[in-house]
C-alpha cells in the first residue's frame, strides 16, 4: 500500500524516526480497515508480479465483473466439449426478469452461445449472463456453484458467487487481488478466445452499442477486458493494456464515478508503462498470488454512491447504460457526452483521446447463419423487448373476413 511503499523508501534514505515506525505498526494492527473507500491493484499479467497495490485483498462486492468468470466457465465448457460456439439456449421467464442492463429479447428466444457472450461482454447483458448459466448447468445456483468452485482451484481464496451477472447479493464477494488472478488466467489459458473481451461495439438490427470499457479504443494498447457497477460496490473496473511485450492488468474497485475509474485506471497502467528512474530504491510488492487475504465483510458504499443525494440506481452497471441510451446509436453524439463527463484533471487529460467510430460485430437471434446464405426475414426485421415492463403481449389474432355469399342461381 501506499504508506508502507512510503515507510520502506524513508527506511532505505536512512531517514527513520520513531514517529515513522510507529505509524507503521498501527497501520499494520488496523489493515482490515480502509483509508480510502477504494481498491487498486497493478499487476503484470505475464509475470504475476505486483506493480502497485491498495486495499488489493480488501472483500468487495464486484458487480458485473462477476461476469469475467461466468465467461470463463463458459470458455471451459467450449474447451471440454460440453458446449459449442454454435450451440441454442432458450431465454426462460427468468432470464427474461432479470434487470437491466439487458437484451430483453422475449420468452422462448433463442441465442447462440457465441452471440450470448458478445452480448454479455459488451452490453453488459444481465438476461445473456443468465441464459448461459442455465444452457450449461440447468440452474442459477448449479452454475454460481460452479463458478465458486472453479474460483477456488484457480486459487481466488476471497471469492464466492451466488449468480452469474453480479446484480446485488450479499454472498457476490470478491477482492482486486482475485480478480486479477482471474483476469490472468482468461489470458493464458483463452488466448484464442481474447476477441471476447476487446469487441469495440455491437449491432443487433439498427441499434449499436458501443463496449461499457472506457479504455477501448481511448488508452493506447487498451485491449480488455470489463466494467461493473452497483451501489454497494461502487464503480468497478479491469482494464488490459498491452505494448510491445509487455501487458499489464488494472483493477479499479470503488471509484466515485464511471468517469474517475477509467482515469484511474490509465494513470495506473501509465505508470506502469513508464519506466522510473528510482524504482529500484522501491521495495518489491511481491506476486499477486502472495498477497494475504483480510478477513472482513466487504464494505458497503451503498450510501456514498446511491445516497439522496445521488441519482444512481440499484442495477449493475446503471450508468453505462444510461451513456449508452443517451447516446443513440451515432459515435459522435456518445463521444461527446463521454468526454464532457469524463473530465480529467488537467495533468492527465491527455491519457484518454475521444472515441473515433468503430465497426460494430453483428450479432443476432436464432442458429448461426451460414456465410453466404440469406438472411431469413425474421432476422432482418429484429424486434427488441423493452428493458422493464411486463411481458410481451401477444399480437391479436385477426378474424378472417368472411367470403361474399354468390347470388343464388335461378331456378329453371
């Protein structure tokens, strides 16, 4: 942390005074209690090794970040076989009930797992999320327990899920240090699978959705992987970045704003880029699979970030969506509104450009189509369900007008 970082260069300035160590030890007696209600953590994803480190093993409610190990239990069930890219799953009543964000494609729709995760991983869809964990496990729970047990054998000792998107629970617990023990995983196991968690924007019919990640195609090198956000666990981020051979991974838990998380987050990969002079002087962090767990209850910033005075809402990423709708569907428009509330300070404006368009990846309903084959009619027409409401009604069935009688024929 940034105090014992402190402590350990005065010590090696051979500039220690007992008031220094003493500080030192009371701030190893009162470790389990935050000194600011957030979580960073810099880690190099090839090595392991820590570049940076706050509250790095301090619980947390992860929001939609949940969803980087649904994707990975659905990336194993690719590679073992249980599944294929190709494979339908149903939207049930419940994956239809959950909040937004979401497809909200009707009841009985379905979806295959490829465009499912593109959904998930870009629009932050919570119904997608769903839907895969009852296609592979047949349940929520089965595949939350899934998810737990696959967290424990990849060593993420601080981490327990109870559903697949994040959307508020008590039991949706996890920690920076896990998280990006995660992330590394995904990236030496799943190579072959990385355009999951870089997709620039999504098209289904006329509406585009750009990806939530700030950092796409804004931070140099930006190239994963997800955001989350609900009020008790304030605005999350895992940010990638990779320049020549090198590729760092960013954890932001607990930032005031979608806005701050991202600066944060590039000032944190910046300089981890950027080479400093002194940084031998700097005492090793040690490997992101050593740092020691705090065993506490994860803290709960539900006041500070959904107060009265606040106008987020209780959903996981509620204000990447309302930037999203706002926006439209035109780049220019959405790149605007971003800008103006990003608003970096001035030292660090330039760590982040304006968005420049991108091309969107199709995604749609129904079997994968067959290159070259027409699109069926259905498909071309595509209807969207609304987010919130009550289900679908049903289109009227008309009558069938009835055949004009024929005059009688005259007797002869």
């Amino acid at each position: 942390m940034k105090f014992l970082r402190a402590s350990a260069f005065s010590i090696v300035l051979g500039s220690v005074t007992a008031t220094t160590l003493a500080a030192g030890m009371l701030a190893g007696v009162f470790a389990a209690t935050p000194a600011q209600a957030e979580a960073r953590l810099l880690v190099d994803a090839q090595t392991g090794k820590v570049l940076q480190a706050e509250n790095a093993t301090y619980p947390w409610y992860p929001a939609s970040l949940s969803k980087l190990m649904t994707l990975y239990v659905t990336l194993s069930a690719l590679r073992d076989h249980r599944i294929t890219s190709d494979t339908l799953f149903t939207v049930t009543r419940n994956a239809y009930a959950q909040a937004p964000t979401k497809m909200g494609f009707p009841i009985g729709t379905q979806v295959t797992v490829d465009n499912a995760i593109k959904m998930m991983m870009v629009k932050s869809a919570n119904d997608m999320a769903v839907l895969l964990a009852e296609g592979i496990d047949g349940s929520i729970d089965k595949f939350a327990e899934e998810m737990t047990l696959t967290a424990q054998s990849l060593g993420m000792t601080e981490t327990n899920f109870v559903n697949p998107n994040g959307l508020p629970a008590d039991g949706q617990i996890t920690s920076a240090r896990d998280l990006a023990m995660l992330a590394r995983a995904l990236l030496h196991q799943f190579p072959q699978y990385s355009f999951y968690w870089h997709i620039p924007a999504i098209k289904y019919g006329k509406r585009v959705v750009r990806n939530y990640n700030p950092l796409l195609g804004r931070y140099p090198g930006a190239d994963g992987m997800k955001t989350g956000f609900i009020c008790a666990g304030g605005f999350n981020l895992l940010a990638t970045a990779t320049r020549g051979n090198k590729q760092l991974i960013a954890v932001v838990l607990g930032a005031p704003s979608g806005a701050q998380r991202a600066v944060t987050a590039a000032e944190m990969l910046e300089s981890g880029f950027t080479q400093n002079p002194l940084s031998w002087l700097m005492p090793s962090l040690g490997n992101v699979d050593d740092l020691k767990p705090i065993n506490v209850a994860p803290l709960n910033l539900k006041d500070e970030m959904c107060g009265r005075h606040r106008h987020h809402e209780e959903e996981t990423d509620a204000d990447d969506e309302a930037l999203a709708n706002s926006a439209g569907d035109t780049n220019s428009q959405f790149s605007v509104l971003l800008s103006a509330l990003r608003a970096p300070s001035a030292k660090n404006a330039n760590l982040l450009s304006d968005l420049a368009p991108v091309e969107p990846i199709l995604v749609y309903t129904g079997p994968t189509r067959i290159p070259g084959a027409p699109v069926p009619a259905a498909a071309r027409r595509p209807v969207v369900a609304a987010s919130t409401g009550p289900l679908p009604h049903p289109a009227p069935k008309l009558k069938p007008k009835p055949k004009p009688k024929l005059a009688a024929k005259p007797k002869t």
